[in-house]
C-alpha cells in the first residue's frame, strides 16, 4: 500500500520532469523556426531529432559510444585499482598515510583536462592518453572515499570481526569494505561523473588527429563539417548515458545496498 | 526471604579466613590471574588495572560490579585478547590464552556491534560461517534460525540492524557470541544503553539463555543490582587503580527479587565495598562489611 503510493508519487514527478523537458524542447523550436537566429547556429529541435535517429541507425552513435565507454571503463579500472592499491599502502604505514594527504591537496583540485598536455608529451595522442586523462580525474576522489569509508567503520565492528579469527586480507573482505560501502559507492559517482567529463573533454580536443575516436570526437567532427544538428545529437547522447548512469544504475545499486542497510549519512 | 532459607544459605558456605589464600580455581573455565595493565597517556603512566585475580568455573556467571573508569572494560578486553596485560596470565581451561579467539567470544554495550549490511539471520549465520562452526551455508542458517529463537527473535531473522530495537539488537549479537560456542561468553555492560523495563527483561531473558545453554559467563557492570541478580559469585572492584576488593559468593536463589532482605544487605555491602560510606577508604584496604556478609563473603582467591 504504501509502496504504491510511493510509486504513484514517484511517477507523478517523472510524469512532470518529462512534461517539462518537452515544453522546454517545443520551446526551443518555436525559437528556430521563428527565423531570428541562423539554423547553422541554433538547428531546430525536429532536425536534432532526425539527426539522432539517422546517427542511430547508421549504428555511427553506438559506434562512438561503445569506444567512449570501453575508454571511460579502461580509465575507471586502472583509478580503481591504483585506488585500492594508494589506500592499502596509506593504511599499511603512517608516513604514506601523510604523502598520499598531501599529494591528495596538491593534485585533487586540478582538473583532468588539465593534465592532458603533460599526457600528450608523454603517451602521445592516442587513446592511451585519453585513458590516462580519465584515470587522473577518477582517482583521486576515488581514494579519498576509500579511505574515509575504511576510517569511518566503528571499531567495534572491526573487533567483532577479529574476535570470529578474522585477519588480514579477510578481515578487509568481510568488515572493511561493507562497512565503508557508502563512502566506496559515493567515490564510484564522483569518479564517474568526472571521467565522463574528463573523457568528453579529451576527445574534443584531439579533434581530428585519431583515426578512431569516440563521442567527443563524434561532435568534434560534426562541428567540423558543420553539421550542427549531428553536435546537438552527440550532445543529447552524452547527456543521456550521464543520467542513466546516475538515475539507474548508481540509483539501483544505492537502494539495494546502503539504503536496505540503513547505511545513509543523513 | 524467609529466615530459614537465609540461615542454610549461610551455613552452605564455608568460613575462611579472609587472608588465608584459597585453593587454586580448577583448570576448566576461566582463570585470570595477578593481571595488570598499565597505560601510557599523555606523557604519564596510568595503570588501569593491578593485580587482578578471578576464576570463572565452567558453567558459572559471574559479574564485575565497578565504578565507570575503573578499568572493567579493559579487564574484559585483556580477556579477550584485545589488549595485551602488562603482567599476569589469562587461562582458558588451563591454557594461556593471547590474541582474540572465538573461545572468548565478547558482546559489546554498543548497539553499532552488528554488521549493519547483514540481516538479523545473517549476522549469526555468517559468524558461523567465517569460523566454520558450520560445514555449509544452509546448514549455519538452520543453526542461526536456532540462536535467534533462543533469544527470542523468531520471526525477525529477516530484519537489517537499522530495523531492530537496541535490545533486539543485542539480542542478536548475544545469539551471535553463543552461536561459534565460545568457552566463556564475556559481556562488557551489554544492557548498559537499554532503557529500564527492556534492561529487566534482558536480564531475565539473559539468566534463562544462560540456564538452557549452561555457558560460562563473565559480565561487567557498573549497576550493583544488576550484578546481584545475575552472578553467583561477584567480582567487586574499585578504581584508580582497578582492583579486586572482594569476590563474593551470592547466597541469594534464582529468581532474585530486589525486594528480598538479603538483596538489600547485599546491595549494601557492595555499596559500601566500592567505598560509598561516609568515611570508608577507598581503594587501599577494604572498607568493614556488615557482620551477616562477614560470613557469606568468601575471597573465591588472594585478594592479597
Ligand atoms: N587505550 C587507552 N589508553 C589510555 N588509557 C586508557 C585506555 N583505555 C582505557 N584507559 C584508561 O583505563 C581506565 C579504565 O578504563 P575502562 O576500562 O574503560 O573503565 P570502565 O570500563 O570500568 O569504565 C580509565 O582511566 C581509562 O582512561
Ligand atoms: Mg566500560
């Protein structure tokens, strides 16, 4: 019963967002079919439309978007696992506990973009580079969770586990990482979020250079040929899998693990 | 308590005199002896407990009655391997015991002592998993469902911690200790958090799980009659530093009711033990105890 309710609410409030998102959309038509703006900069919305479903069939889109996300997995597992391996050496020994704090200080606040001229200079401008872009933007929110999340379990919990015998590496595995679940799935999203960005980013700017590349350079190429219905389309896309990453996927897994457990912060 | 029943209860117990030393505990159960820790904090040594001798005999429930800080909980983590005593040995059935291990199993007064990721079921279950007490995963289930009706949580094996009560709570994480079958079972003031009435039902439930399982158990609490109406013997210490003032031997029969006279005379001779006398020593010697204890009271070992 309350379930239901909850659900009818629930989709009340999707109803809504989608009702707005169309208003907003046939808003945006009326404005390029009112003949102000030139269509080259603001292509109406029923050519972006058109655009994405040819871009789709064509199997252009999914093309890209497969090399995007194959690049952003690559990125993530490599951060993932420096990560793990950053936040066990941290925790192994006091004095890297303070390197990490200050390398922490010193490089969480640059951008991954940013970076991307070193990683040129170094890897060259293939997709490795792009790889090492993302990496440097998903690793460092990636261990700061980490390690808050392994600190923030309730010694009690901890003794509980060595009391049944467990040490080492299973004590990790049967106390550590559930109890710092939370802190892990928040790090996963910030992570995600910035090597989606940083990924994005980098492709944009190697531009033409790759024979292969994924959706920035799908949109860099569109804009080259000044297609601009096909940059609106990749934009959408981009858009798209930002919230079906965020909405379903992190969402699904959230309420199947931290709020089942009563695990949330708030 | 009728008269006559306080009269044999008193001729039951022998008379020793209080300096001589008693005979050695028997090698089964828990034995604790001439245990001392110290700490280092802020720049200056604190020694938390001296000298501490106590014997838990298999099957017995014995309790530690003692002001806050005067190293209970440190006595009971040294126990249980959690701390490493700074002199004296910890014997469990004869054998030294150091390092945790699942034959002292510890329940915490923290409610936060549960997996908060595991079910009530699964709590128990995966304990008894991690220290193959059980040979299968369907098999520790069977076993944890039986602990969780021991405890009385029947029909909650499905519940996450943030579900359940604080003395549900530590319902479950009793059920958990009992269920990798501990040789002593220690509890460090588990009903400590509870409310009033949940803490009484706890107690009662306590003594029936104790009576049905015939697990040793030694139990900390800064609440005198807590500990009157759960140890056999009681292990009275004081502060600064922590040490055995006496050792008693609780005449009074199961069910014990706070309204029986010798409950009171007994809840007064802790009382006044832990020194709340006017004009009574704390710590040093022990403060005189009234006459009818003087002869109940036997010094279970040296309490130098
Ligand atoms: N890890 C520690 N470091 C320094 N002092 C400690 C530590 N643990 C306990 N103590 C000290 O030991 C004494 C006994 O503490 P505790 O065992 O917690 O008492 P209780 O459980 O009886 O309230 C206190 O004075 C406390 O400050
Ligand atoms: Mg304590």
């Amino acid at each position: 019963m309350i379930r239901l309710r909850h659900l009818v609410t629930a989709s009340a409030r999707t109803l809504r967002q989608a009702l707005f998102v169309t208003t907003l959309a046939g808003l945006w038509e009326l404005a390029a079919r009112a003949g102000r703006l030139p269509a080259l900069l603001l292509p109406p919305f029923s050519d972006v439309a058109v655009a994405l479903a040819t871009e789709t069939a064509s199997g252009e889109i999914l093309g890209r978007l497969g090399f995007s996300l194959a690049l952003v997995g690559v990125g993530l597992g490599f951060a993932v696992l420096s990560a793990v391996l950053v936040t066990a050496a941290a925790m192994s020994a006091r004095i890297v506990s303070e390197w990490v704090q200050t390398l922490m200080a010193i490089l969480h606040p640059l951008p991954g973009i940013a970076v991307l001229p070193i990683v040129i200079l170094w890897l060259g401008t293939g997709y490795r580079s792009i790889a090492a872009v993302i990496w440097f933007a998903a690793v460092w929110p990636l261990v700061v969770n980490l390690h808050t999340g392994l600190r923030s379990v309730p010694a009690t919990q901890i003794e509980v586990g060595r009391n049944l015998g467990l040490r080492g590496l299973h004590l990790v595995a049967e106390v550590l990482i559930p109890g710092a679940f939370p802190h892990i799935l928040s790090g996963m999203r910030v992570a995600w979020a910035r090597a989606w960005q940083a990924l994005v980013a980098a492709e944009m700017v190697f531009g033409a250079s790759g024979g292969e590349g994924g959706l920035g350079w799908f949109i860099y190429k569109r804009r080259f040929f000044m297609e601009i219905p096909g940059v609106f389309a990749g934009m959408i896309v981009i858009v798209l899998i930002g919230l079906v990453v965020e909405r379903v996927l992190f969402e699904s897994v959230e309420a199947r693990t931290v709020r089942r457990w009563g695990m949330t912060q708030e | 308590m009728s008269h006559v029943l306080r009269e044999s209860q008193v001729s039951r117990v022998s008379r020793v005199p209080q300096a001589v030393q008693v005979k050695e505990a028997s090698e089964a159960g828990l034995v604790v002896r001439g245990l001392g820790k110290s700490f280092i904090a802020a720049g200056r040594e604190i020694v938390a407990l001296e000298d501490i001798s106590l014997s838990v005999a298999t099957g017995e429930f014995v309790t530690i009655i003692g002001p806050s800080g005067c190293g209970k909980s440190t006595l009971l983590r040294c126990i249980g391997g959690f701390e490493r005593p700074t002199s004296g040995t910890v014997l469990v059935d004869g054998r030294v015991a150091a390092g945790p291990g699942t034959d002292r199993m510890i329940v915490f007064q923290s409610f936060d002592q549960l997996f908060p990721w595991l079910t009530a079921l699964e709590n128990v279950a995966r304990a008894l998993r991690i220290t193959r007490t059980a040979p299968s995963v369907a098999e520790s289930r069977r076993t944890a469902c039986a602990y969780l009706e021991l405890v009385g949580l029947s029909g909650y094996e499905d519940f996450f911690p943030h579900q359940l009560s604080g003395g549900m709570k530590q319902r479950v994480a009793i059920a958990r200790a009992l269920s990798v079958r501990p040789r002593v079972l220690l509890m460090d003031e588990p009903f400590g958090s509870l409310d009033a009435l949940t803490r009484t039902t706890l107690q009662d439930e306590l003594t029936r799980i104790w009576q049905e399982t015939g697990v040793t158990i030694l139990f900390v609490t800064h609440n005198i009659e807590e500990a009157i109406i759960q140890g056999d013997q009681i292990v009275v210490l004081t502060a600064q530093p922590g040490r055995v003032a006496a050792t008693l031997r609780n005449p009074l029969p199961r069910p014990r009711s706070p309204e029986a006279a010798l409950f009171c005379e007994l809840w007064e001779t802790i009382h006044n033990l832990l020194g709340f006398r006017r004009g009574a020593k704390v710590g040093g010697s022990l403060p005189r105890r009234r006459a009818v204890f003087d002869e109940v009271d036997v010094p279970q070992l040296a309490t130098r």
